[in-house]
C-alpha cells in the first residue's frame, strides 16, 4: 500500500473552501472542535458512506482529517480501495490547533466526550492498576490482566491500531445518533 498524500496545515488553510474535508474522529471527539466545514463520518462508518464520498471527490478534492493522522490515514487507504482518492492533514486537528489555526466548536451540538487517545490511556491504565491490586489483595494470577494490557499496547504501537479504541468507540457517547450520520451525508450530497 501506498502512503496517502498528506498536506500541510498552512496549505490546507488557503484551500480549505475548495476542499470537502471530513473528520473520521468520534462524534464526541468531533464535537470538541474540527475544521470548519468539516463533516463528521466516525472511520467504523465510511464504508456505507462510499457512495456520498464518492461524488464529493468527482467533484472536487477529498481531506480526510482525525486527531493525530493515524486515522485518517487508514480511512484514505480504505478509500483508495474503492477507488475514491483523497489526502490526510498532515498532524491532524492537533497539528491544525498547534498552527494557530481555529477549530470550529458547535454549540448546543452533542456532548464533547474526550478524544479517543485519552479513553484508550484512562481504560488501560485503570485495568492496569486493577490487575495489580487484584493479583496483591485477591490471588497473583489477577496479574495477568496487567501483562494482557500491556502486551496488548505493544501490539497496538507496532501495528498502528488499537483494539481498545474499537471497543471504546462502540460506547454510546462515541457512536454517531443515526440522525446525525444522515444529515451528514445530506450535507455531503449537497456540496
């Protein structure tokens, strides 16, 4: 596979209104601040989004946008799959808000939940001290709750995925309200 194109903060900026730009984050993730214009299709949704993000790339140039890039990076290789080109913004919303460039943050939108990275190190560092004080206090085979976790962020640094964020990403405060995924390509047809 090749690496999706990957452009710049500065250069998205100046093209940012001629770009159909969507952010693959959570909904809650989403929530906490995005490009402005951005649309939000969460990356367990693109594929049944394949027919809307197909015709936004006929007519005009796609972005796929996550929090740190890793995402969007998959999304576009997915897309490349089916035939669909588009890029990645290089660094992703955090190298777009370190740039000095704003994030669009809705009101009354959905409820800003935190971004994926965040849950993954609260839920393994919680199974991992559990683990410890089960295996101290209730039998030392509760320990290997603790290897798991920690075998299991190995794995997920070598081959650039995470289970734990599938899992979490599954949680109602992450998951996209059915309404919301249907204005979104609503939006996207119209453009």
């Amino acid at each position: 596979m090749t690496t999706p194109t990957a452009l710049g903060t500065d250069e998205t900026r100046t093209r940012l209104h001629e770009l159909t730009v969507i952010d693959v984050r959570t909904p809650g993730e989403f929530a906490g601040g995005h490009l402005p214009g951005a649309l939000n299709i969460p990356l367990d949704r693109l594929e049944s989004a394949l027919p809307e993000i197909r015709a936004a790339a006929e007519r005009g140039e796609v972005l796929v946008v996550c929090a740190s890039g890793a995402r969007s990076e998959n999304a576009c290789r997915t897309l490349a799959e089916h035939g669909v080109a588009a890029a990645t913004l290089a660094g992703g919303t955090g190298a777009w808000a370190a740039g000095g460039h704003d994030l669009h943050r809705p009101e009354g939108g959905p409820r800003v939940s935190w971004a994926m990275e965040r849950q993954v190190r609260l839920t393994a560092g919680s199974v991992v001290l559990l683990g410890l004080l089960l295996g101290l206090l209730v039998h030392p085979a509760f320990q290997l709750l603790s290897a798991g976790i920690a075998a299991g962020l190995v794995l997920s640094a070598v081959t650039d995925t995470c289970g734990m964020a599938v899992v979490l990403g599954k949680l109602p405060h992450n998951r996209p309200r059915p309404a919301d995924l249907e204005a979104t390509l609503a939006a996207l047809r119209g453009r």
